[in-house]
C-alpha cells in the first residue's frame, strides 16, 4: 500500500503564499513525531500520514494568528488550502 500524504499551500487573507510556516501535527490516529516542517518558498507542504484516519495540523508564524484544520485520510492524498490571518 503507498503511503498517503496531507498536502497543501498556506496563504495570507489576500492570496499570498507564506513561507517558513510551521506545520505539525496537533493529533493523530496514532502517536507522531514531534517534530514540524516549514512550508516551501510557494507556502507548499507535504506531510506523510502513516495510517488512515483522522487528523489534526497545526500551523503557526509569527505575526499570524495559529490555525488548526481538520484532515480525514481514507486510501488517498488530501489537499487543504490554509488561510492565515493577521
């Protein structure tokens, strides 16, 4: 079976892609590494999810107020647009 991802771009209120988010998982079908990544020079990320289930992301910059989103991984990928705001 291939792995699913939890992928997507995060964005400031006017459509901006925000760079340098960190994006970690806030809870888990089962227990996560707590570690986080940055998102990409075009607010890109890409998390592996090991199981199906449901999931929690969390992502926080300085200046921008944190956000969590909500993520239910069947047997395929799952894209999310993420807005931040001031």
């Amino acid at each position: 079976m291939t792995q699913a991802l939890i992928r997507g771009v995060v964005h400031d209120a006017q459509g901006n892609p925000l760079a340098a988010v960190s994006v970690f998982y806030s809870a888990a079908p089962v227990p996560t590494p707590e570690i986080a990544l940055l998102t990409d020079s075009h607010g890109g990320f890409v998390l592996a999810a090991p199981v199906t289930g449901d999931y929690e992301l969390t992502f926080t910059k300085d200046g921008y107020k944190t956000r969590t989103a909500r993520a239910n991984v069947a047997t395929s990928s799952v894209t999310l647009q993420i807005t931040l705001d001031r």
